[in-house]
C-alpha cells in the first residue's frame, strides 16, 4: 500500500511507520565496540529470553529497545516456526530502523524436516521487511537425529540430500537478495567418510550456503562428535567468506552455561579468527532462564566478562 505525501512524495507503510517511530525513539549514545576490530557487531539472539518472555511483537520491541540502550548494533530474531505476520514484520522493521538496531532472522526447523519447506518460505518472506544485513539462518541438522542415540553422522544419502535441499535454498534465497546461513548443531564438526560424515562434509557439497559457528555445540556432550578446538580454529580459518556469523556462547564441562566465559577455543581466539577473516556480526547466544530479570543480568555479566577480556570497550 503507498500513500501520497507531501511534495509528491509517496510512502510505503513500512514508511510511514518508520517515521512515526523516529519521531518518539532514539538510539542510547552507549556504544559497545570490538577493540581490535572496529568494524565487527556485537548483538544477540532474543532466544535467551523465551523462556523468560512471551513471543510477541511487544515484547520483541522491548528486547530490541534494551539492545539499543545497551550499546549493541544487531539482534537474531528467533521465529522458530516462521509465525510472525507480515504486518508484525513491518513494524518491528521500522521500531528496529529508528533504534539503529539491524535484525538477523532466524527459523529453527533444520532443513531435513518435513515442515522446512513451507517455514522456510515463510521465513523468506518475512526476511524481506527487514533489510540489511539480510541474512536468514536455519540449523543444519536436527531430526534426523532425533530418537536414534548411537547414530554419530548424516549417511551419505543424507548428505546428499541435505546439501541439494541447501543449495536449491540458498538459490531462491539470493534471487531474493538474502543470504542463507546454517548452523551447526550437533551434528559432527569433521565427518570420517565412508563411515558417516559431517559438516566440513556438507560444505564440500554446497556453494552458496553461508555458515553461522556456534561456538559451543561442537564441544558439548550432547554433540554426536566432540571436536578438537585446534582442529575447528584451523578449518575456520579456511573458510573464507562462507562463514558469516558466530553464535557466542560457553560449554563447561560439555554444558552450555547462560553466562559467557571460559571456553575450549577461547572467545579471544574466535574473535581473532572473526577479525582476521571479515566475520562482523558477533552474536551472544545464552542458555536461556526463566527468570526476566536473569536473562538481563547474564547478557550484563557475558559483557563484562568481554570488557575484562579486553575484548570489548564501552563508550
């Protein structure tokens, strides 16, 4: 829908709800900022607050409120299923725009479940309103997992089929401007081919896919192959621009933890490997609590464990 305006001008909704926001919003002059590398983004996933928050457009608008007033130049916007209208997207875009926060879409159905096709599309969709940076994140691996305890890796018919359905995804996706991304899950990191094979493997199968590293599922117990920090560091470092994202988060002895800390490859380390690699967008991915008033102070503790490290400086 367009309306004329003043001068001739037209305006799209998304427009004029962009101009209404900026008129009673404004982005808090605190500014978190990578040290070394200036040019990276530090931001968040809002799946540290589901379970402490109800999905919805208003509480959505204030996660994105306490993320500018933090400091922060990115959220992930966790839809696990695509649900959002198309009219909650327009708006979040423009309340997102006039807070200077960019907004990562995420689904969370991984691309061998029976119902990605159509939340995918959804997702699509929806990634659209948002803008810039334009990328789309699903998981790469999950129910093909599911109920089977000793399985280490995909078959290679599995593989097979997870890399074309990623490719034919990816392709729609670029005709549309978006970039798709997926992250690892519990998948192996390194596949042992013929035996069963993993997410380096599925790289060497795809092309236009991008990858989001989480930093912590290749080192958990619940990972179907714990890899060796060394081992991830180096194959990252190859990687070029296919990687894109970094999910941050800690394991302590194989558990994620809803605080950053210590980890087997080091937040310094990754960090590194980021700048060294045009990598920007640095996301804080936090176990989730139920507690509202927790989910803020771990984002709060994560980051002054990040300004201690010297990693990060506030302004």
């Amino acid at each position: 829908m367009e309306i004329n305006g003043i001068h001739g001008v037209t305006l799209t909704v998304a427009g004029m709800l962009f101009l209404t926001f900026c008129s009673c919003n404004q982005r808090s002059d605190t500014t978190l900022t990578f040290s070394d590398y200036p040019e990276m983004k530090i931001g968040f996933s809002t799946q540290n607050f589901m379970q402490a928050m109800p999905f919805s457009r208003e509480s959505l608008e204030e996660i994105i409120t306490y993320a500018s007033n933090e400091g922060y130049q990115f959220i992930e916007l966790r839809d696990n299923s695509a649900e959002l209208s198309k009219q909650a997207c327009e708006r979040l875009a423009a309340f997102a725009d006039s807070m200077g926060i960019e907004v990562i879409y995420e689904i969370n159905l991984n691309l061998l479940h029976p119902e990605f096709r159509g939340t995918f599309e959804r997702g699509l969709d929806n990634i659209q309103l948002f803008g810039e940076p334009a990328i789309l994140r699903v998981p790469v691996a999950n129910s093909e997992f599911a109920g089977d305890a000793g399985k280490t890796g995909w078959t290679i018919e599995e593989l097979k089929e997870v890399a074309v359905l990623a490719g034919q995804s990816a392709e729609l996706a670029a005709e549309k401007g978006i970039t798709l991304i997926v992250e690892n899950i519990m998948e192996p990191f390194f596949g042992n081919s013929p035996e069963y094979f993993g997410l380096n493997d599925f790289f060497k199968h795809t092309q236009q896919v991008g990858l989001q590293f989480d930093l912590c599922n290749a080192f958990v117990d619940n990972s179907r192959m714990k890899a060796d920090p060394e081992a991830v560091a180096d194959y990252l470092a190859g990687l070029g621009e296919r990687w894109v994202t970094t999910h941050v988060k800690t394991s302590i002895d194989g558990e994620a933890q809803p605080v950053v800390g210590e980890n087997p490859l080091p937040v310094e380390r990754i960090t590194e490997l980021m700048g060294e690699n045009g990598v920007d967008y640095f996301a804080l991915e936090l176990v989730p609590v139920e507690d509202k008033k927790a989910c803020f102070e771990n984002h709060e503790a994560s980051i002054d464990y990040l300004l201690d490290a010297g990693i990060l400086e506030k302004r």
